[in-house]
C-alpha cells in the first residue's frame, strides 16, 4: 500500500475513531505516514452536493444491504479546493447484534480521470455540433468499419451511411474487398487518398475519399473518411 498513491484506512463506526495510512502527502489531508482522526473530519469535508448519495451508500452497506461499498465523490482537499476520490471499503468486524464494529477500505484520486472525461464529453459536444453544421461530407468508422458517426452532409448524399459497412455501399465485391484494405491501412495508421464507386439506384457513382487513422488519448483508433471535392 506504500508504494502507491492510495490511502489505505480502518473506520471502528461505534466511536468514530479512524486510522490512516499513507505513503507520503495524505490526500485526506495529512502528512504524516500514519493518522488517527474521527469521522466529522472527513464526512464534513464531502462535497455538500455529493454528501446525501454518500451517506446513503454507506448506510446501505453499514447495514448489510450491500456486500461492499464503493462511491465517488469531491472531497475538499487541505488547499480548499475540490478533487475526486473513489472509496472502496468492507465491513470486517460485527458484534453480536450485528451492528458493525470496524470498517476498512482504501480511498484514491480519480480527478485526472474525471478532467479527461469531462474534456472528451465536451470534445464529443463539439464534433457533433461539427457533424451538424459544417457543409463536410465526413463519417467516422470503428475498427470493425462500421460508420459511428457522420455529418448531416454526408447522411443527405448517401442516406444508406449510418452503421454502414464497405460491403453496404460498394458497387461489387470488388470495391467492398478494396475498400477494407484501406481500412485495415488506416487502423495501423497509413491512411491515404482513394477513389471508389458506390452503389446507387440504377448505377454507380464515383467518388475521391480521403481515409486517416484518429487515436484518442487513451489509445483508441477509429477511422475518418471524407469524401474529397473534385
């Protein structure tokens, strides 16, 4: 437990008397390797607007309506300001009346998570806000190369796009086998420029596309295409 960032804690809920332990600068707020607070110091230092779902989850557990407890929540750190934290914790010890006697469990920072979660909800809101108002006919594939998302441009010229694959919109088998080609390129990160003839009523159309790899921060790859004005 001292050679990660966690903290590691016993809770005896009859007295409210806590014991900490962690390697190095507390995130609950103390220095010093071992600590021994009471409960007021943490719960009155729960985020107001998280406390209620808090308490109540820890009620649940405290009294056997779930095997063990597990939440998020802001906690206000020593500098004043909010982080998040995950708490896993068990009860280990009841009395003879089942009340229980002593909890342990571990607490550690997710705050970067939540951040970088935030960050790609907000990137998300902007690339479909993108998708619906930019003149561009672009999608976006998963590695299976089924279309995950597309633009309004797109969905008006080709109306069969959304959760398409190749094979659903290529002229012939030929196309469909070519086209997965490149596909397969770009998931490995050599995109490039192609022409294609896709499947229309009556015919086929011809079309320039322009397939790149896109690799998220968590190292996720999906595929956009774009068809390229001629």
């Amino acid at each position: 437990m001292r050679a990660s960032d966690h903290v590691w804690w016993e809770w005896y809920p009859a007295s409210g008397r806590m014991v900490l332990e962690s390697a190095g600068p507390c995130l609950l707020g103390y220095d010093l390797f071992d600590g021994v607070l009471n409960r007021d110091y943490w719960a009155e230092r729960v985020h107001p607007e998280d406390a209620p779902r808090v308490m109540e989850s820890l009620q649940d557990h405290l009294d056997g309506r779930s095997p063990q407890w597990r939440v998020e929540h802001r906690f206000r750190a020593r500098d004043g300001k909010w982080i998040w934290v995950e708490e896993f914790g068990q009860v280990r010890d009841r009395n003879q009346a089942g009340e229980p006697e002593r909890m342990v469990g571990i607490t550690r920072q997710v705050h970067d998570d939540h951040c970088l979660a935030r960050l790609f909800g907000e990137a998300d809101d902007l690339l479909r806000g993108l998708c619906d108002s930019l003149p561009l006919e672009f999608w976006v594939r998963d590695l299976s190369g089924v279309v995950c998302l597309e633009s309004v441009a797109a969905a008006k010229r080709m109306p069969g796009l959304w959760r398409s694959r190749p094979e659903d919109l290529a002229a012939d088998e030929e196309e469909a086998a070519q086209w997965q080609e490149i596909l397969r390129e770009a998931a490995f990160g050599r995109g490039r420029r192609h022409v294609r003839r896709l499947a229309q009523s009556g015919g086929a159309a011809t079309v320039s596309l322009e397939t790149r790899p896109l690799t998220g921060r968590d190292g996720t790859v999906s595929i956009l295409e774009w068809i390229v004005p001629r």
